[in-house]
C-alpha cells in the first residue's frame, strides 16, 4: 500500500465527508467519473471495500470507517494549513514585530502604521519602544521582523540597513532662556546652561558626545532622560536646555511654551534607518509594510 497515490486518499476523504461522488467532484472540481476512478483504484490497492453504493449515495464500509479515522484528521490539518497560508498571502491575517525607537516612531513610523492598518486591518502589529541598542538586540535574537531606528546605527554582519528619511534637531529651551533666543549662541556658551540629554545608553547621546567632542568640547547633562518624547516636558518645565526633532518641536515653539536657540555650529543630518537581519526571511505582510516605509 505504500505506492498508493496520496490524491486517491485526498478524493476519498471528501467523498466520505459528503456521503456523495458528485458532491466530492463539485469540491475539487472535477467530475464524477473521474472521482469514480480514483475511488475503485484505492479499494483495488487497497484489497478492501472502502464503500457501500446507493441510490442516495455512499455510506462507508466498517473498513472505510477505520481508513476515514486516520485520514479525515489528516485532511482536516491540511484543509486548515491551506486556509491559513491563503490568509496569510491575502493579508487577512499574520503579525509584524517592530522595534522602534521613540523619535523614528513619531517622526514616520506612526504615519506609516496607520496607513498600513487601514489598508490591512486583520494584520497585528507588535511595536516594541527600543532605544537603538536594544532595538539592534532585539533583531539579532530574532524577537522583531526588523528595526526602525535613528543615527548613528553601529552595524555588524548580518545586519544590513538602509537610510529612509533625513531629520535635523534643534537646540531649544523653556520660557525662562527667553533671553537666549534672540541671538546666535555658540556651542561653548551653552556649557553655562543646564542641559537635558538622552542616557549615555543610547545612540543620541554618543551623537551629542561626538559632536560636543568635534569642537573641544566634552558633554556632561544634568538631566538625563529616559526617551526623546521626555525632553520636551522637561524643557518646558525650564530644567534646561535640550536638542530635539524640529518637527517634534513644532507645536511648543507655536504655542510659545519653548523657544529655539539659533547655534552658530551645525547640527549634522540624523536619519531614521530600517535595520534587517540579512539571513532572515520575511513574511508577506512585513515585507508589504517595508515597501510602505
């Protein structure tokens, strides 16, 4: 019996769920003599009647219903494989797993997500909130489909990345440094100040640090906070001095709750990056979403 071929078992299990050759052929659109064929072979190589045949249709044998017990769960598992991967591939259902970092989720990420959940609203989202550090961890075990993150991006094999959009920050402060908006400082004169910063964890502080270092000078915040979207309250409480996003600015600068110091120094380019593991495959839905970025 171990030749027998795997479709006769497939037509048997549909002709014994609807007790009919003509229902069977309907189901896998074919026709009855065919069904009728593929059924006389298997009791043929089988060596047993699977069937009894009537007017009103088919009934199984005892040896039928003993083959149906273990073929019929079988079937079932496979109907249920196919019906998943045809979910999958017509994007009614699967998840994504991102790890972002907080200035890369508000300044794309967001807009994008929202775009995609309504395109694809039976895909889950699993956003993780990751510094770059972590987020970078996070892909190398394998916990996220990839990383949306900011620079700089410290990469090594296998992990690839590719710049999405270019971002500038700005230095600002609270109503108190009022005084300082109203001219051109340099960088050295706003030592004199209190300075709000990211952790010494993050990739935004190794940013300022070097920048700080490229004009001799050495950055030492006496407030650190622990994400980006933390800095504009603090500033605004008048704790001090802190470089953020200008777009993430925007709303406090207009309503006056912060003010923009100019810099006579430029603040270089940052970029929000998607960061894959190259040996990792994607599912159709992440892959669909990465276009969108």
């Amino acid at each position: 019996m171990t030749n027998i071929n795997y479709d006769y078992y497939k037509i048997f299990y549909y002709v014994a769920k609807y007790g009919s050759f003509t229902k069977a052929a309907n189901i896998l659109d074919s026709d009855q003599p065919n069904i009728t064929r593929a059924v006389n072979r298997l009791e043929s190589e089988s060596g047993c009647k699977l069937f009894v045949r009537s007017r009103q249709g088919v009934v199984l044998t005892p040896e039928g219903t003993k083959l149906y017990a273990h073929i019929g769960p079988a079937c079932m598992q496979i109907e249920k494989g196919e019906s998943e991967l045809a979910g999958i591939r017509d994007m009614k259902a699967g998840t994504v797993s991102i790890g972002a970092s907080e200035t890369a989720l508000h300044l794309l990420l967001l807009e994008k997500l929202c775009g995609f959940h309504k395109r694809y609203p039976d895909i889950r989202l699993h956003i993780s909130n990751h510094s770059t550090p972590q987020a970078l961890s996070a892909l190398e075990r394998g916990l996220i489909d990839f990383a949306v993150v900011t620079t700089p991006v410290p990469l090594g094999k296998p992990l690839v990345k590719r710049e999405l959009v270019p971002f500038r920050e700005i230095l600002i402060g609270g109503t108190a440094f009022l005084p300082l908006s109203r001219s051109t400082v340099h960088l050295t004169d706003i030592l004199r100040y209190p300075l709000i910063c990211l952790g010494e964890e993050t990739m935004t502080y190794r940013f300022y640090r070097d920048f700080f270092l490229e004009h001799n000078l050495v950055l030492r915040p006496d407030t650190e906070a622990a994400t980006a979207d933390q800095i504009l309250p603090l500033v605004q409480c008048n704790l001090g001095l802190g470089f953020l996003p200008e777009p993430l600015a925007a709303e406090a600068l207009k309503n006056g709750s912060a003010v923009r110091i100019p810099l006579e120094e430029t603040i270089p380019l940052r970029y929000i990056c998607l960061v894959q593991d190259s040996r990792k495959s994607l599912s159709i839905a992440a892959e669909k979403l990465i276009r969108m970025l």
